[in-house]
C-alpha cells in the first residue's frame, strides 16, 4: 500500500488581497495629495515670479524714462533762464503800455507753466537716498495747508488736519512734504467747485501713516491701475507726474501708496512709511 503524501499547509505569512489593496489605495491617495500640493506649489511661484518680472519691467521702463525725462528738463531749464530774463527786460520797456503788458503777462505765465514741467520732470527722476530725522507731523501738514491757503479759499474748499499735535514722523521731512503736496493738488483738481479735504497721519511701532482725503468723484476702475504710470492723467492739463512722484519717494523710504474710494465718496491716498529696523529695535 502506497503511502499517501502530507497536504500542503497553507502559508500564514502569504498577504492578504484586501490589504494589498487598501495598501495600495493608500499609497495613491498620498501620492495624489503630494501631487496637488506640488501644482500648488509651481502655481504659487509661478504668479510670485510673474509679479517679479513685471515688476522688474517696471523698473527698467522707469529708468529710462527717467533718463530721457533729466536730459529734457536740463536742456528746457537752460533755454528757459534767458527767456525769463528777456521777458523781465521787455517789461521793464514797456512799463508805461498797460496794453502791451498784458501780452507780456500771458508769456511770464507760460513760462511759469514751463518751469513748473521742468521741476517735475527733475523731481521725477531725482534718485537720492532719503535724510532720516525727526520732524513733526502735525507741522508738517499744516505748512502744507498754510501753502495753499489762497487756493482753497478761491475754490471753496474746506481743510480738516487730524494729527496729534505731539506725534513725531521719522523720515525725510522735504521728500513726503512734496508727497503731501502733490495729493493735496491731486485733491483739488477733483473738486473744482468746492468740497472737503481731510488729512489724516498717525504714527505707530511700524511707522507713519498719512492719508489725504477728498470729496470729489472718486477714482473709476479703469484709471486705478494706471495711477501712478508716469505721464498718465485724465485732466486737460498736467504732466501726469505727481503721483508717480509720490510712489518714487514712498518707494525711496521701502514704504507704499494706496488709493482706495471712499464710501461716502470721493478718494482717499494713504503714504505708508516703515520705521527702520534698527529705530522699531530700540
């Protein structure tokens, strides 16, 4: 009788099908959440470059205009020294021919225009580093006002200045002084019959913070994004530079400008500037 071989045991240690499996859904599940964040990932740096380029363009376009804007108001400014001294001449001739002198007035005009042009094409493209120090705010402002007090009274346009008279700004008095200038006429060409301008300023642990208010008619969607594009205005007149000055200087301080319409009406810009490190560390 032949003897019968021993049956196989099955093998214990052999993986089972639903684990393999779960296993291997697992595995995909991780490898598809890897995915998405990697895509996440390239999309992020993809739009943070993209910002760096175009700011980067920005930049270059900038200064070349910037170096064609210095060599125009150079070459205008010393053509304009003799014809401001001729035109003193010719009034000084002519001091007894009213008539005349209303010719002579007109051209004086013109050429005030034409010096005002020159300064802004020369402010435009002054690269200088800012002259730190303290100064106060609220004085500040006011000189400002006190400037154009026959302007506001001739349009009709009320001033309110909300500045704590203690409050002391840390930054290049002369450079945000013309910042404050240039919105403050900005202001005015919005409200030619008349409104209310409101500046506000505050200091903090970040910085200062000057916001020039207006109730004119606000900004419209399709000039926001082009504010501060050197040579862009909506008025008949005007070198469309001031605010592109203003966010050169803004920028000079590593600080911003922003715009934004306000609910009541009327545009509201705000001049941030950063305390530097080593003042927010002490």
């Amino acid at each position: 009788m032949t003897a019968s071989l021993p049956l196989a045991e099955p093998a214990h240690d052999s993986p089972d099908l639903a684990a393999v499996l779960a296993a291997w859904d697992e595995a995909t599940q991780r490898l598809h959440a890897s995915h998405e964040t990697l895509r996440a990932e390239v999309r992020r740096l993809s739009d943070e470059l993209a910002v760096k380029n175009k700011e980067l363009a920005r930049k270059n376009r900038l200064a070349d205009l910037g170096q064609m804007a210095s060599h125009v108001a150079h070459e205008v400014r010393n053509s304009l020294m003799p014809l401001t001294l001729y035109s003193s001449l010719l009034r000084r001739r002519l001091a007894g021919d009213a008539d005349t002198l209303s010719f002579v007035d007109k051209i004086d005009s013109g050429l005030t225009a034409l010096e005002a042009t020159v300064n802004d094409l020369l402010n435009f493209t002054r690269d200088r580093d800012p002259q730190w120090r303290s100064f106060s705010l609220h004085g500040l402002l006011q000189d400002v006002c006190e400037s154009l007090k026959p302007q506001f009274a001739a349009q009709g346009v009320s001033v309110e200045v909300d500045a704590p008279p203690d409050a002391l700004g840390f930054a290049d008095a002369d450079m945000l002084r013309r910042c404050v200038l240039n919105l403050m006429l900005n202001a005015l060409d919005a409200m030619p019959e008349g409104g209310q301008l409101v500046l506000t300023a505050c200091t903090g642990s970040e910085g200062l913070d000057i916001e020039v208010a207006d109730s004119g008619p606000g900004i419209s969607p399709d000039d926001e994004e082009r504010l501060f594009e050197p040579f862009f205005t909506t008025k008949s007149e005007g070198t469309g530079l001031g605010l592109a000055i203003v966010q050169r200087i803004a920028e000079a301080h590593r600080g911003r400008v922003c715009v934004r319409n306000c609910p009541e009406g009327g545009a509201a810009f705000t001049i941030h500037i950063p305390r530097p490190a080593e003042r927010r560390a002490a």
